[in-house]
C-alpha cells in the first residue's frame, strides 16, 4: 500500500482533531510550558484530579494517570536547590526519550503527533525551556514552587506572599535611607 492510499484510508480530520492539533502547536510554541509546570507542581496540594479536571491537559495527554505522581515527584526534585546534580541528571536522563523528535501514533485515534502528547516529554522541554526561572518562594510561610515572570523575582504570585515581597523591600529600604541620613548628619548606629 503506497503512502498516498495509507493518508486516504485514514479517517477524516474533526473539528476536534484541529483544536487538539491548535493545543499541540501552542505547547509546541512554548505558549503553554509555564502553565504546565506551575499546575503539575500543585498536584501535591490540589491533587491529581485537580490536574486532570483541566481540559488543556485532559485533551492533550494520552498518559497513565496514575504515574502522575510519580512525575510530580520527579518534578519537584528538579525543582529542589537541595537535589543533586546527578539525581536531576539521571531525571532529566530518564525523561529524554520521551521527548524525542519524531511522531508517534496518538491511542484511539488514527493521527500521528509529536512526543508533546507525552506528560513526561512536555515536562522534560518545559523544564528546559525554564530552568532558569524556576524558584521556590522566598516567603518562609510558603515555600511553594513557582515560574517566575521576571529574571529577579523572589516570591509566588499569591497576595500573602506579596505582602511579604513588599515588605522585605520597604523595610530594606528604609534601613538604607536612614543609614544615609545618618551617615550625612555624622550619627552612628
């Protein structure tokens, strides 16, 4: 069978396949990667349900779900200042093939998509693409892994935690500007 009779034989495109092909293409795009990750690390607080219950990622990942935690684990470990280098190394090792560039037969369907359908391979690139921003909350009642949205930010997205960030920087200031005024008027602390 010649590869024109094979296209031919396949069944027509959805409405629904090009909105799953949009989602890829927005993954693939980078579009989606911070999402991906800022959700995946809430698993332990919201639990999996939480995860799947979103239809980006219900659509999109064709994955066991029980091995969800597992990867969050493995995730949080990435994330983590304290884990080895080895240890990311040998995750990051273990992911790799999953976030190899060629397509793959997508289960239940009859198209063929990039490895993105992958839990492990999105987590893999979006880690990648990433990794330079991925911070743990410097708020001491938080800790909660995050994406920063700028290459200097400390704290989470969340009102507590802004609260923090902003008083750690009026405080900050205020003790440099009164060390200065008192440096001018010749006062010693």
């Amino acid at each position: 069978m010649t590869t024109k009779s094979k296209m031919k034989a396949q069944r027509k495109v959805t409405a629904a396949d090009i909105q799953d092909w949009e989602r890829l293409k927005a993954v693939a795009a980078g579009i989606l990667y911070e999402e991906l990750l800022s959700d995946a690390v809430a698993v332990a607080a919201h639990g999996p349900a939480a995860f799947w219950a979103k239809p980006q990622w219900k659509t999109l990942f064709w994955e066991d779900r029980q091995s969800l935690n597992d990867v969050v684990d493995q995730l949080r470990a990435l994330w983590s200042m304290d884990t080895p280098a080895k240890e990311k190394t040998a995750i990051l090792r273990d992911w790799s093939p999953f976030a190899a560039v060629m397509l793959m037969p997508v289960p239940d369907k009859e198209l063929w998509a990039p490895p993105l359908v992958n839990l492990r391979g999105a987590l893999m690139l979006a880690v990648m693409r990433h990794s330079n921003r991925l911070r743990i909350c410097a708020n001491p009642e938080c800790g909660r892994p995050f994406v920063a949205g700028k290459t200097h930010q400390k704290y989470c997205d969340r009102p507590e935690c802004k609260v923090a960030a902003q008083s750690t920087y009026m405080h900050r200031y205020y003790e440099k500007t009164l060390k200065q005024r008192r440096q001018k008027r010749g006062v010693t602390a």
